[in-house]
C-alpha cells in the first residue's frame, strides 16, 4: 500500500491523473478527465499497475475502486491510497465491493471522524481486517457487487429519462 501522488495537474499530459472528482457519487470512474501529468523520475514508481485499488482516505466520501489498464496510463492523485492485492490471496473486485459495503464503510466513517476533514491514517487501513473467503466465493461475491453497480447506472439513467419526460410534458402543457 502507498499514498498517491501529489503534483498540479496540467490540461495536457502523459498520464491521467486521477481525482475524487472522476468518479461519481457510487464511486465509479467517470470518463471525464481533465488532469494530466507527465512522466517523471518522481512520478514513475507512482503510475498504476492493471488490478490496483485506489481507496480514498480523506474527505467525507471514502469509496474503492479497480484501475483497469483499458483507460490509459494514470496516476492517483494524493488524495488515493493505491493497494496492490496479492492475486493468490484476494479478488480485486471483491475488494472493492468489501470497502464499498455499508459495514466497511461505516467503519471507515468512524476511523475519520472527529476532524473537520476527516482522514483515515494509513497504519489504520493496513489494521483492517477482511475476511477471506475462498477464491471461488470471493469471485461471486465480486461479481453480484459488479452486477448491483449496473442496476445502480441503469436506474440512474431511467431516473434522468422519466425526469426529462416530465418536463416535456409540463413545457408542452404551458405553451
């Protein structure tokens, strides 16, 4: 586990730049990037690997998320603890879908509490204990959380749908 890294952003760059502000409010990256980086002696060892887990560790929204290779070259801003699960050992989805439960992230509210931006200390993090299940269940596990984002996205959209529906008929009837 490391923190992520800090440097201003620029408009244009080599490497994504990752920010709590590219994820939405279910903490699922947002195709929308507007910090870049450049490749440098500092920022090399700090650039994601495919699987890795960023967590976020201050702020009010603490949430996990799986970096897939297929969005480009990025790196995590500071505001990111970036782990690197031991595949033999532990599902990175089911990670993911473990620290984005309401349990963990109950818990996690209480580590952070009592400062005006909360902020969970890395030797905190690395004291949390998840259980691990076989491989085989994790992966099913990780799969239904998987699934349950999907419901989340469509019924968002349908939300949006019925709203902008809404409006075209009220429009309609003021004209």
């Amino acid at each position: 586990m490391q923190f992520g890294f800090y440097e201003k952003p620029k408009e244009e760059g080599e490497l994504l730049y990752l920010q709590a502000k590219n994820f939405n409010s279910y903490g699922l990256f947002e195709d929308r990037i507007d910090g870049w980086i450049d490749i440098s002696e500092k920022s090399k060892s700090h650039i994601l690997e495919d699987g890795d887990i960023l967590f976020v560790g201050k702020g009010m929204r603490n949430f996990a998320w799986k970096y897939s290779a297929d969005i480009g070259k990025a790196i995590a801003s500071s505001i990111f603890y970036v782990i690197k699960p031991k595949s033999e050992l532990v599902d990175a989805d089911y990670l993911v879908a473990i620290f984005n439960s309401s349990k963990y992230q109950s818990f996690f509210q209480t580590l952070g509490a009592g400062s005006s931006i909360p902020s969970i200390r890395k030797n905190e993090l690395e004291a949390v204990e998840i259980p691990l299940p076989p491989l085989e269940i994790q992966k099913k596990i990780a799969d239904l959380s998987l699934l349950h984002q999907k419901q989340l996205l469509l019924t968002e959209k349908l939300i949006e749908e019925k709203n902008k529906l809404f409006q075209a008929v009220i429009n309609d009837i003021l004209k």
